[in-house]
C-alpha cells in the first residue's frame, strides 16, 4: 500500500485525486494541505468528500510530509510548485508535480512564458507524463511532469500523425474548449456564474497561452524538427471537459480510412484512448466526464483535403488527476489502470 500524500487538496484537482484514491486498492492518502483550511479535517473544508479518509489539513511543511507519505501529489501554481517538489525531491521522495514547472525541459523557455526558476537542477531528472508517449521512462521515476490539460488533449490527437509523416509540421491548428474548472478554484470575477452562464469566449488567443510551449515541445521531439502550432482556447460554459478540433495539411492526398487506421494501429495498447471510425458518431463531454478516457475521432475533409481530428478528455481526470494517478500507478510498479476503471458520469 503506497502512503500518499496530496499538497494542495482543496482544490479542483487535489478535490480529484481524493475522489480517485478513496477507491484504490494500492493507494492510501495520509497526508494533504491547505493553507486555507489549516486544523480542519478534510470532510469539514470539503463537503462532498465527507466519506474520505478523515484527515486533518495542515500546512506543508517538509519534515512532517516525509514522515507520513512516500509519494506526492503537489496540486500548486506554477512558480510556487518548484521550491514544494525540490523540498520533497531533497528527501527523495517520489512527486508527480500538476504543475508547469517541470514540463518545460529548456529552462530558458519555460522563463520566457512563466517567470524565473529556481530549481533548475532538477530539471534532467523531470519526466513528462504522458504514458502514451514515455511511459518507458515514467516507469521508476521520481519526479514526473504531468501534462497540461489542454495539451494532453491536443498532443494525443496529433502525435500518431506527425509520427508516421502523414501530415506536415507547419500549419497545424488546435481549437480546444475547455470547462470552467480548468481556471481553478479561486473566484475571479469572470469566471463567476453570471458572466459564464449562456456564454461562450475566446482568450488568450494569437500564440498568447502558454501550454503552446509545451505542446510545441513534445511535438518536436515526435516530429524531429521545428513544429509551430496555432492554438486557440475557448470558455465553455460547463463544469468540466475539453473538446479540440484540430486541423492539418497531409502531405499526400489522404485516405480517412487509412488515416483512421493509423490512429486505432497506433493506441491499440493504451488502455485509455479509444478510437471513433467513421461510423462511430462523433465523442462529446458527456462521453469522458469523470474518467480517465481520451476519445479519438480522425477524419477527413474531402472537399478541402484537411484532416480533422477531434479529441475529447476530462479536463481533471485524464487532463490532471487522473492521468497524475496513471503515472503514480507506472512510477509504483502498479498496473496502470488500477483505481481509474471509470464508466463516465452521464448525463
């Protein structure tokens, strides 16, 4: 039974992991923080969790963490996550960080799009978690990057592409809509009920939001060369889920069966994508809300040439907490799909 702990419970993702791990048969959560609801016990900070394990919340303090968990689940903002898993990475514990700060391998880049970084030195020893990309090197990790959810949804609907040379690496385009949950918990005064509500909006567009950085970056380790990517996410109206719509030149005239084929060939073994032919109807939110599941569904403009891939997630299952419990289950030896056998919540 692997002791975890959780830094940063009572938020949306922390609030996931709690939900997840309350069902694992080889995880057990005996430690997590919350500045806000210090001395409180779990149940009490967070009401739809009073069948949890009743655990008293705390401040994270180093020594204390150690002596009750041997992995973590660091649910921190970027910039505040790094000096949190260097502390813990001090004492060798294993960390599966849900932040941006060990994403970026360049530690150049990752200060161009979110600031300084002060634990550059464990930057090497930062695996990025994307099982269906290097789940070879997840396995016995210590410290694991994991994915953004905007790019876990987009990376899984471009990767098989790049790979076998059936697209080109220019002129790739994502368009991704995402639920209010993956602002965050802490109300911001356009996220509230009102202003999202019957509404539907663009933001960060124009190469402004930084999940491009590390979407470009596992792209080029798949495509071997420079890839720019055009991305635009938008606000959905809705609790959780990402949808993506992404667009792509082949470069051949391309065949949807044959590009169908390739996407099935190439996730036959991954456990949590599954692939929609063409006479499979189109996925939606309501076909991933609350699991671990990506939904694949490539297809092919005949008119124009384009290949269009939509790729549908929930944003804080396999787009955060549940993909960081996939890496915990590979990084502990554990098969990879224990504790995360979800039928989606519907409707």
């Amino acid at each position: 039974m692997i002791r975890v702990g959780i830094v940063g419970a009572t938020g949306y993702t922390g609030m996931e992991l709690v939900r997840i791990l309350d069902a694992h048969p080889g995880a057990r959560v005996c430690y997590a923080t919350s500045r806000r609801w210090s001395g409180k016990r779990l149940s009490e900070a967070v009401g739809h969790l009073a069948g949890a394990p009743e655990i008293v919340l705390s401040v994270f303090h180093p020594a204390e963490a150690i002596e009750a968990a041997e992995l973590f689940f660091v649910c921190l903002p970027h910039g505040e996550a790094m000096e949190t898993v260097g502390q813990l990475r001090e004492a060798d514990a294993m960390v599966v960080d849900l932040s941006a700060d060990f994403r970026l391998a360049d530690p150049a880049l990752y200060e161009m799009w979110y600031g300084e970084h002060t634990r550059k030195g464990l930057l090497p020893q930062a695996v990025y978690g994307m099982p269906e990309l290097h789940r070879e090197k997840i396995t016995g990790a210590r410290l694991v990057a994991n994915p953004g959810c905007y790019p876990t949804s987009v990376l899984l609907g471009v990767v098989p592409l790049l790979e076998s040379g059936t697209v080109h690496s220019e002129g790739i385009v994502a368009d991704s809509k995402s639920g209010v949950t993956g602002a965050g918990r802490e109300p911001k005064p356009n996220l509230h009920f009102p202003e999202v509500a019957g509404n539907f909006s663009a933001y960060n567009i124009a190469g402004h939001h930084r999940h491009i950085s590390e979407m470009e970056q596992e792209l080029r380790r798949v495509a071997g060369g420079e890839v720019k990517l055009t991305f635009t996410p938008h606000l959905l109206p809705v609790n959780r889920g990402i949808l993506s719509t992404i667009y792509a030149r082949p470069v051949s005239k391309p065949d949807e069966r044959k590009v169908v084929n390739l996407f099935a060939e190439r996730y036959q073994d991954e456990p949590f994508v599954r692939v929609r032919g063409s006479d499979q109807p189109l996925p939606g939110l309501a076909d991933v809300r609350g699991t671990n599941m990506c939904i694949i569904a490539p297809r092919v403009d005949s008119r124009t040439g384009t290949v269009v891939v939509i790729s549908c997630i929930d944003n804080l299952v396999k787009g955060a907490a549940g993909q960081a419990v996939q890496n915990m289950n590979l990084i502990t030896g554990q098969d990879e799909v224990t504790g995360l056998s979800h039928l989606p919540l519907h409707p």
